[in-house]
C-alpha cells in the first residue's frame, strides 16, 4: 500500500483530500503545518508528500528545501499544491525540489488522477495504488 503525507494547514481541505486518497486505498498520515511536515518526513518513508505552498511555522517550498537537504537519501515524489498562482512560485517549488504543482482550487477527480499518475511513474505499476 503506498504511503502518502498531507499537508495541509486548512482543516477541511485537509479532511476532503484525505478522504479522496483513502477511498482510493492509499495509507494518509496528515500534518497540519511545516513544522509537523517536517517531523514526519524525518521519521517516516513516504512514496508521495502533498505539500500546501503556504503553511505556518515553514512554507511549502521552505519544507521541501530543508528535508532534501537533510535526509538527501530519502526521495519521495512531491506535488506541491497552492493558491499561489504566478509562474515565479510555480518555478520555486519546482526549483526546491517539487514533481508537480497544482493550483488550488482543484477538481477532485483530476487530484486524485494527478496522484495516480505521479505514483505510477514511481513504481511502473498500472494506475493503481
């Protein structure tokens, strides 16, 4: 079962993209902001991290950056997920380290078909987690 991290400092948007990925038969841990992302990631190995750009306490792009630097072993796929919309941000998080960046708000169904994909090149399975 692939392991994903979400983070996601609002609560709502946090419990719906859960959900999704759950019903999609994916293991979800959650994290509310950038310190507790960061926590998680130096503890566990995740397949996929969801990142929102703008968290409390690290931004998105600040998480990214720290955990490549400290755990560079550790290489999980990244889909940076944000509101922030100009291409400069979109270059940022990619330039940290981010697969994939996807504006908020975002449609359920092409969420969950973006996190399929992005999990699919990671193993060569089909579509499927």
């Amino acid at each position: 079962m692939k392991q994903i991290l979400l983070v996601e400092d609002e609560e709502v948007l946090r419990m719906l993209a859960a959900d999704l990925l759950a019903d999609e038969g994916y293991k979800v841990d959650e994290a509310a902001d950038g310190a507790e992302a960061l926590k998680r990631l130096r503890e566990r190995d995740y397949d996929l991290v969801l990142l929102d750009y703008m968290l409390p306490f690290y931004s998105g792009v600040e998480v990214l950056e720290h955990f490549r630097r400290e755990c560079p072993e550790k290489r999980p796929k990244v889909i940076m997920l944000s509101a922030k919309t100009q291409p400069a941000d979109r270059e940022r998080a990619l330039a940290a380290g981010a697969d994939l960046f996807i504006e908020k708000p975002y449609r359920p169904f092409e969420f969950v078909k973006k996190v399929n994909e992005v999990l699919h090149e990671t193993d060569g399975s089909p579509l499927s987690p």
